[in-house]
C-alpha cells in the first residue's frame, strides 16, 4: 500500500516525533511504501497568500503545493500527526490544508453541490492534547473537534476516516502512557492496513 504521512511538530524529541516514529516503524515492518512529509523539516509555506488564491480560481498551483498535492494523490492512505493546540490545528497545518486542499483538487461544486474530490484514499488522524479526555467531553470540545476537523475537512474532502486517536493530558504522559500508545497504534495499523 502506499501510504503518505503528514507531520507537523517542530521538534523532533516531542511526543508526536515519537509516535511518528511508531506509524513509520509500523508500516514499514509490514512492507508499505511509505512517504514522510514532515511540514517543518521541508520548511513548506504554511501561508495563504493572495498569488494562491487567484492561482486556485485558475486551477493552477505553485510548484510547492503541486508537490504536496502529487503526493495526496499518490497515496491510497493518508496519515496526520500534529497537536492541538489552541483547540485546534498547529498553524503549520492549517496552513498546508488551506494551500493544498485547494479548490479543483480537495473539493469542488457541481450544479451547487459540493463533492469531495479525494474519493476512495482513507485516513487516520493522531493527535496529542494536554487536557484530559474527560475535560474535552465535559465542555463539548470532543464534539467540536470532530466536526471542524473531520467533518469539515477531511471528509469534506472526500477521504474516509478509519480513525481519529487522541491521547490526552500529553504534556505529562508516563512512559507507560507511551508504551500504551505505541502499542494502540501499532495494533490499529495492523488490524486495518489488511483489509485495504
């Protein structure tokens, strides 16, 4: 299967840098081929800029989406890791959906209904917070997560979400937490790479 892993984080002894680790020591046991976009490390352009905008209208993109892009539509699976922060994406992320998830390419509009454009890839998101999961579902902050990211992005877009992982209160995490994830993560990505 080829598989395309969105990161963003930028240092490289965080949590998420290690669960990154765990996708791509995972996959690659089991024979993936596997491609890294590290958003930080390629030091992409997360901004939105007005050449962009009227580039998208035209269906033309920089060199640089079209890059990103490439890969999106190479990959059968797409992975994202980032934190929330601010209860939501890192802006390094957000920056990369509004680029390259762009008009003509993510989504567009037919007769005024709107179509996903990345039909038949799935995904798994991983993400880290430092609240814990019981704050998140006291406030309805689970909830809002869901919709603004998986509702309305990726499957806005068309991709069908296996799973969303949250770790919670990882700011703290034990190494037994860790362990405990890795291992989630390990099982979930071989349970369901199998059957696609």
């Amino acid at each position: 299967m080829r598989h395309l892993i969105i990161y963003a984080h930028p240092n490289e002894n965080s949590l998420n840098h290690n669960l990154l680790n765990t996708v791509v020591d995972t996959l690659r046991s089991q024979h993936h081929e596997i491609i890294v976009r590290d958003l930080y490390k390629i030091g992409f352009d997360p901004v939105l800029s007005l050449a962009d905008m009227q580039g998208q209208r035209m269906g033309k993109a920089s060199d640089d989406v079209k890059t990103e892009q490439d890969h999106i539509s190479w990959a059968e699976q797409i992975t994202f890791i980032y934190p929330i922060w601010w209860t939501g994406l890192p802006a390094m992320m957000k920056g990369y959906i509004d680029r390259v998830f762009s008009y003509g390419f993510a989504y567009r509009y037919d007769q005024g209904v709107q179509k996903g454009l990345l039909k038949g890839k799935s995904t798994m998101i991983i993400n880290t917070h430092g609240k814990s999961s019981e704050e998140y579902e006291k406030t309805g902050m689970d909830k809002a997560l869901t919709l603004t990211s998986d509702h309305g992005i990726f499957i806005y877009s068309g991709l069908e979400i296996i799973r969303h992982l949250f770790f919670d209160k990882a700011d703290r995490a034990s190494s037994e937490d860790l362990e405990i994830w890795k291992e989630q993560i390990k099982n979930l990505y071989s349970k369901h790479l199998i059957h696609y």
